[in-house]
C-alpha cells in the first residue's frame, strides 16, 4: 500500500516538473520571438528587457559587457540623473542608447518665415561622468523613450546576444525539447517500476497464502 501511494506521489511530482518545465520554456520562447519580431515594444508591452552594453560611455557605472535590465516607466516622471534606454537614428537604423536623464526641453519647429513654435517635449541626456548633453540627430521624444534602468549583471551581455539571435532561439527550444523527453522518460521508468514492485508485492502474497 505504501509503495502504490509512493509511487502515484513520484507520478504527481513527475507531471508537476513536466508542466513547470513546459510553462516555462513556453514563455521564454513567446518573450524571445516577440522581442526578435518587434524588440523596441518589449519593455512597453512586457515590462521589461535586457540589453548588451558595447560601448563605454556609461563606465564606470556600466561596463562594456554588462547587460542592464531597462524596466516599463512613465516618460514624464523622470528625475536627474535616471539612467535610461532610448532610441536615436543611425545610419543602420535607430540603435538603443543607455545614457543618464538630464532634464526635459521642448523641441523648436522651425516656421516657414525662419522663427520657430514650441513642439513636444523631449528629453536631454548625458553620457556618465559628464554634464554636456548629448548632441543627437533627432529629438528624445516620448515613442522613442523606452525604459529606466532597474539593474545590471555583470559580463553576461554577449552571452544574453547569443540567445537573441535565431540560432540562440533555436538552441533554446531544442534544449527545452530535451529536457521534457527526459523528465518523460523518468517518469515512465519510475511508473514501470512501481508496477513491477506492485505484482512483485502481489506475487508474495499469493505466495505466503499458499503456505
């Protein structure tokens, strides 16, 4: 009796893992393939998002290699000295930036007769250790503010790269794969023996009521 109420516990435990294990692999594949898919509406819509630093104008609060954590945050709620991700044009495109918050000024658009109107507010940045602002190609404006940083983990960020690329998404999934045929296999040694020390349990009774 107490090998058969073992062995459906060993069984429950089995199924518990299988659907933890499940879950999970199954939100970090949805996480990675929506950031692939749409990676600057992460943050906005997920609440949060990892990034590799490549460049040192954040050191030595962020070094090169770091990943930061840039979490969801209300744009017009900003103070001083923040250390936030936003977006600025480039030549391949807009690239993610992670400077500090210097303060808020509206953009100037420039009026057919050469004066200029007040426009939206934007926000001023600075890189780390300095209080010139940043010199951008276009204004910091509230689509392309992403997120304040919430923290950082050392040396991680390339490896984080790695596992954002398709390949990485793949070796991720195939992992997951793995890991599930596994804890099934487990399972189903664990269930045969449990059976076979039930009629070996069955096979004694019958042989201790013959004598």
């Amino acid at each position: 009796m107490k090998t058969e109420r073992s062995g459906k516990i060993k069984n429950i435990l089995s199924l518990i893992g299988i659907a933890i294990i499940t879950v999970f692999a199954a939100y970090l594949l949805f996480y990675l393939v929506f950031d692939k898919v749409s990676p600057n509406q992460t943050v906005k819509k997920l609440g949060h998002k990892g990034y590799s630093i490549l460049t040192d104008s954040m050191e030595p609060t962020i070094m090169v290699g770091d990943l930061v954590i840039i979490k969801k945050h209300d744009f017009d709620n900003l103070e001083e000295g923040d250390i936030i991700a936003f977006l600025v044009d480039s030549n391949k495109g807009p690239v993610v930036v992670v400077h500090r918050f210097l303060k808020y000024e509206n953009a100037l658009v420039p009026k057919e007769d050469g004066s200029f109107s007040v426009g939206e507010k934007t926000l001023v940045t600075t890189k780390e250790g300095s209080t010139q602002r940043d010199n951008w190609p276009n204004y910091i404006t509230e689509d392309r503010f992403i997120g304040i940083y919430s923290f950082k983990i050392p040396k991680v960020g390339n490896v984080i790269m790695f596992f954002q690329s398709w390949i990485g998404i793949a070796t991720i999934v195939f992992s997951a794969a793995i890991i599930v045929t596994v804890v099934w296999i487990i399972k189903e040694i664990r269930k045969n023996e449990t059976k076979e020390e039930l009629v070996s349990e069955e096979e004694n009774k019958q042989i201790d009521q013959k004598e």
